[in-house]
C-alpha cells in the first residue's frame, strides 16, 4: 500500500507538449551524438570506436590470428554498445569492405559480401583482425592520450575518442542520419591529406585555396572519374557543403573488321553492379537507350562491363554520354560535413576547419602522452636512486634486512629514502646485486635524465611540439601514403563535359511509325505507315480514336479536358505488339481527365484552344512543350468549365459550333495569342457550350467530314461571316449532326 501512495505521489502535472517536446529532445541528441554523426578527431561513429577497442582487448593485432566475428560481436554488444547484434555485425562488415572504405579498418577472411550488393555470410562463418590503420587509430591509448568513461553498465571503461594518429574522417569519409540533420563525407587519399596538414602546420594561416592544391578532391575505393568544376569543389570545401559528379571509367576495345566494344573498369562510388546491369538492361528493353544494342558482365576480381553499340559507326563518346546521362555511371556524391566537434556539438565545418581540428587533437594527444610518460620516468628515476642507495651500502642494507624488525622503516630512517624507493629494495632479487646490474642501473638513469629533460622541454615549447606532431604525421604518409599501394589515389580528374557535346534527338534512329491511341487512351507505335486499319486490334469495348503518321525522332503533344499540354517522345511509346499501354501511366493525368486532342508537334506551328464556355486563344506550339510528367498548364478553367477543343491555326478564319448548333465564323486576326490565360469570347451560347473549332482558309472554303467520312466542302459562307462573340446561325444544309468540323 505504501508503495502505491509513493507511485502516486510521483505524478507530475505536465502539458503534453511539453513533455513530448523534453522527451523527443532528449531522443534527437543521443540519436546525433551517440549513433548518427562522427567525431571530428578520430572520425568515428561510438559502434565503430567500440568495436576497434574490443577487438584490440581481444589482442586482434594485425600480426595475430584471426578470430571468429561472433566472438567480436559479442563482446562488444555484451561489453560496449547494448544493441542488436546484426546492426554490430553490419559496422564490423563495411570496416573491412575495400569497396566501402578507402583504408579498411578491419582485416576480414571469408565472405564479406561484394560490390554487387551481395550480403556478408553470417558471423558465425567469418573471421576478423585489425588492420595496421586500425592499429595506428589505437596507438598509445594506455597512455593516458584520451580519456575514458564508464560503459553502459558500469562495469568497465570505454575510450571517448581515439588517438588517431591516422586522419580517418577525411580518408574514410562517413555517412549517417540523425534527427534534423546528416553527414556525408567522400573518402579522401591519405597521403593528400597529410600533406595538407604538414603545410598547415608550417603555414598556420594558410588559405583554402592553397589547402585545396593538395587535395584537390575525393578518392574512392572503386576509382572512378571526378568532373566536378575546380570553382564547385572549391566552394564545397568552403562552406562544408556540395557535390561531386563522378563517372565510370571506360575504354574502347577494337573488334575485328572494325567493330568495337565498350569496357567499364570503374564504376563510381557505393553503386552496386548488379544494380546497374539491370538498369542499363531495363533501358534497352524499353527502347530508351536507341545506340546500345546489349550489356555484359565479365567481372572476376576486377570489374569488366561490356557494352556493345548498335552498329560500329557510332561514336563511342556518345554512345557513353547517353548511358551517363540516363544510368548511375555518372553519380552524384554529396559532400556535408556535419561532424561533432571536440565538445560534443555538431556543426558543418570547412575542409580547413576539419584539418585543425585534427591537428589540434594530436597536438593534445601528444602532450598527455609525453606527462604520462614524464610521470613513469619520474618514478623510474625515485626507483633507481633507492638501487643505487642499495649498492653503494649494500653489507648495511643486507644486516637491516636479516636483523631488525620493521626493514622497511629502518631503511628509511638510516639512508633517508622514500616509501617507494624502500619498497623497491625489499623486492629486488638477490641475483640483481651482481655489478654488472649495478652499471646497467646506472647507465639507465642517464638515459632516462635526458629523455626526462627532452619531455620537459617538449611540454613547454609549442614549436617542440609541433615538429614531434609533424615527424608523426610524416610517419603515417611513408605507412599509407601516395607511394604505397593502399595509397596510390584511385580517383582521376578530368574536365567537366559541354553541355552541347551531344544533341540526344540525334541519337534516335528516325524511322517511320505508325501512332495508335483508342478511346479508352491505349497508346501504341507500329513501325512503318500502317495503311490498312482495320487490321489494328483493341481491346474489347475499345476502338481507335487518333491514327498518326510520324517518325521516331517526332514528339506527339497531348491536349487534356483540364487545359494543360503533355509531350510525348515517340522513340519511347511501345511497341506495336498487344494493345500497347495507357498514356496516364507515361503522363500525370488525372483519371477523371479525359484526351481532347493528340498531334504531332510543329516548332513553328500556332494552335486554337478553347473551353467549353466558348472562350479561347492562340497560342505557340514552342510554348506549350512540357519537360515534365505533369504537363503544362495553358488553358485556364475551373468549375464545370474543361478544354473542349483544339485545332491548327493556320488558316486565315475561325470556324466555331457550339452545342446548339449554332456556327460562326470570323477572322482569325480577332483572337489574341497567348503564352497562358482563359482568352476572349469566341461565341456566345444561350443554352450548352462550345462543341468544336477549326481555322481555315476563306478563299478555299470549310472543308468538313460528314458521318460517312466524306469530305464536303462549303464555299459560301457569307451568311455565317460576323463578329467574334456573336451567336452565329445554324450551319448550312448537309452540315454533320453531331457538332464537329472532323
């Protein structure tokens, strides 16, 4: 009963905002700091750090055996980081892929998965070391460099940060998610990077453009091309923020009797191959790729993809162009450099900004070390005095060890000695009283004077200091720098491509077709004019409704009831065979919208449009083009008002029915031309609204198609002339019920 009046004395009015607001605050952080963003210094997410420090409790060195990854995730899971054991597994997996980091921190044997995208066989199968990268990552962190805290069980201590005396954030590059915020950083050359550094250590103001000259951009694991302009990196390296355009790498490989074939050896950065084989099949499939006829996969170890043209004649620079423009040869790598500083804060830093701050971490890695090691001299030294206390006096130290009762305190007492320097005494072996040992004593407490005196001075000079971090960072290039296998950059540059260097409408093979779309707005192209139409199949209770004759390098635009514009390539409609596709699956056009009008666009042509409440415009076909799926929006309506009808205007008057057939004709000087709008009254209406229009040429008469298909020409049409906006009379005899000029 007790405890139920203390549970209920425990309840706090909160506003339920406020409490969910403290609550997922609280959440956002820990997301950002303990899992999302690296660490500035070592570069490292906490799952990462732990496992590198568990792996190197389990002696994992890179000269040791392999051990079982279970046994890895284990640990750190039982030990370091309490969380799912396949997410562990998943960080220790990417550490070791070669084609995920740049300077793998994890040595794996077995199967790690591949650049196909392949998975990583269980842990149960795989084995895993630390890499000498690794190693130089942990380097002297049992020497008081960095400091620990409690794990979160309490039950042991974990690093807050490494050493690092590899500058992984830059070489590694990382990637992650938090809440309200990300990072994405390319992996770098290790050996640009020192460089970098050691001029900033010897030029502490150096500029950003000077810094750039010696990383002048990523370097990827799987190689690949930059063709980003020098101004965009620059500018990315700037504010922290930006891109990178990376390409495949490719070369041509002559055939015999003058064929070729295209051989991909790089592909760009975290694209899975099997992935992009499948695009690049996809688009030939569905004709989009007009000049490659197929693509071959003759990877091993290497990559080998094997692209073949249509025919020899085609240029192979454009052949590549295209499928860099439509597939991931061609990549975009963000560049955001969200980082946790030294504090713990998260904030976007510059490529120099990141420079310093690793610096300035080894920097303090260097002085704790070099106290740690001034504070094991010191003691060293207080020992070895006590030694030489010993020798010197050695039948005295012998007679108060045999005869008195407290040694230690007389010991003290007769030679002044420390507590240390007594305990020391009492625990040596008796085969160290040799004089041999006592030399040896001696010329180490020489030694230890002057390493003493060097630490001194090194704690107290900032220059000292910096030269040491200098020396240090040129060790590691000579380890991992441009010269050494792991090191040599990867990653090429080229410039940037023209923008003009291909007009793709020429890449499509111009051919004539035959254009189908029913009633229902089934769209198909038969190749060749088809003549006989009677043969064209539909589907049951479908029927034909626009029949064109066109070319493959032509574009079709689409008139819909809510007056907006779709265009439609006809190198990608499909293919004859079947009933072909519903256009609403290749436009974004409403269900409840209906096709008003389908033709073939002319740049230099001009339309009519008009709405079903008789008003209308002219307008260019140039400006009704839409680059996008959801069309363009020209004939403004609203209500129950929609787009009725739309025809050339090109003849010299207008010709209007409307519903009430009632018909009209005027100059077509009297409609204004227009980019967008609703336009001006074309006819006045009574009762319904307008059914149809057409232009034509007066001094050739109005040509209509009667329900037969017949042409029937009328020539004088004077009692029809009249004003735009009038109501008009009904059509002369013979003229087609239902409303309609076509």
């Amino acid at each position: 009963m007790a405890g139920n009046v203390t549970a209920l004395d425990d309840i706090r009015d909160t506003p339920l905002s406020r409490a969910l607001s403290e609550r997922y605050l609280a959440y956002a952080l820990s997301t950002i700091t303990h899992r999302a963003l690296p660490d500035v210094r070592d570069g490292l997410k906490p799952v990462h750090r732990r496992l590198l420090y568990a792996m190197r409790q389990l002696k994992l060195d890179p000269n040791s055996s392999f051990k079982k990854s279970a046994r890895v995730v284990g640990d750190v899971i039982g030990q370091y980081h309490p969380h799912g054991d396949q997410a562990v597994y998943d960080a220790l997996v990417r550490l070791a892929q070669d084609f995920a980091v740049r300077y793998p921190l994890i040595e794996g044997q077995g199967n790690f998965g591949n650049i196909d995208g392949d998975n990583a066989a269980a842990m149960r199968y795989t084995e895993a070391r630390l890499t000498a990268i690794a190693e130089a990552l942990l380097e002297g962190i049992d020497e008081d460099t960095v400091d620990f805290r409690e794990t979160y069980d309490g039950d042991a201590q974990e690093p807050v940060v490494l050493p690092a005396a590899f500058p992984n954030l830059l070489a590694n590059g990382s990637s992650g998610i938090a809440v309200g915020m990300a990072t994405s950083i390319p992996p770098h050359n290790a050996g640009e990077i020192c460089d970098a550094l050691l001029h900033l250590i010897k030029t502490p103001k150096a500029r950003l453009e000077s810094l750039v000259k010696y990383i002048p951009g990523p370097d990827l694991p799987t190689g690949g091309i930059l063709v980003e302009p020098q101004d965009s990196i620059l500018e990315a390296y700037r504010t922290g923020r930006g891109g990178f355009r990376v390409r495949a790498r490719w070369e041509v490989e002559e055939l015999p009797r003058g064929a070729y074939q295209i051989v991909v050896t790089e592909i760009p950065y975290q694209v899975q191959k099997s992935k992009l084989i499948e695009k690049i099949a996809d688009l030939i499939q569905g004709k989009k790729l007009p000049l490659l006829d197929d693509v071959r996969d003759e990877s091993a170890e290497d990559i080998r993809l094997i692209l073949v043209p249509k025919n020899r004649t085609i240029d192979a620079a454009v052949l590549m162009e295209s499928l860099f423009r439509l597939t991931d040869l061609e990549s975009r790598i963000s560049l955001n450099m969200n980082v946790l500083d030294a504090d713990g804060v998260p904030l976007v830093m510059s490529l120099d900004e990141v420079l310093r701050a690793f610096l300035d971490h080894r920097r303090e890695v260097l002085v704790r070390r070099s106290r740690y090691r001034l504070e094991k001299i010191e003691n060293r030294l207080e020992v070895l005095a006590g030694y030489l206390v010993a020798y010197l006096n050695l039948d005295e130290v012998i007679r108060i060890i045999r005869e008195e009762d407290e040694p230690k305190q007389e010991l003290i007492a007769t030679f002044d000695l420390t507590d240390t320097q007594a305990e020391a005494i009492l625990n040596m072996r008796l085969r160290s009283l040799r004089k041999l040992e006592e030399m040896e004593i001696k010329k180490e407490d020489r030694k230890l004077k002057g390493e003493r005196k060097d630490l001194r001075a090194l704690i107290k000079s900032e220059d000292l200091q910096w030269q040491r971090v200098s020396e240090e960072i040129k060790e590691i290039k000579t380890k991992f720098g441009q010269k050494t296998e792991l090191g040599r950059r990867r990653t090429s540059f080229e410039d940037p491509p023209e923008a003009d260097i291909i007009d793709f409408e020429e890449m499509i093979p111009k051919e004539p077709i035959t254009v189908i779309c029913s009633e229902k707005g089934w769209i198909r192209s038969m190749k060749g004019h088809v003549e006989k139409t009677s043969d064209i199949k539909y589907k049951e209770g479908d029927r034909a409704r626009f029949i064109l004759y066109t070319e493959t390098t032509d574009k079709l635009l689409l008139f819909a009831t809510n007056g907006r514009f779709y265009t439609l390539g006809c190198d990608k409609l499909p293919g004859g065979r079947g009933n072909g596709e519903p256009v609403r699956l290749m436009i974004d056009m409403d269900e409840a919208q209906d096709i008003v009008d389908l033709f073939v666009y002319e740049p230099d042509g001009k339309l009519v449009v008009a709405a079903s409440s008789g008003y209308g415009f002219v307008v260019a076909q140039e400006d009704v083009i839409a680059m996008k799926r959801g069309g363009k929006q020209v004939l403004n309506v609203s209500g129950d008002v929609e787009a009725q009808a739309c025809a050339d205007a090109g003849g010299d008057h207008v010709a209007v029915i409307g519903e009430n057939r009632k018909m009209l004709l005027f100059p077509t000087d009297e409609l204004p031309q227009m980019a967008r709008g609703r336009g001006v009254k074309l006819q006045k209406y009574k009762d319904g609204g307008l059914s149809d229009v057409i232009t034509f040429d007066n001094e050739d008469g109005l040509t209509v198609i009667d329900t037969g298909g017949r042409q029937r020409v009328f020539e004088d049409l004077r009692d029809w002339l009249g004003a735009r906006g009038n109501a008009g009379r009904l059509p002369p005899k013979g003229f087609p019920r239902r409303n309609k000029f076509m």
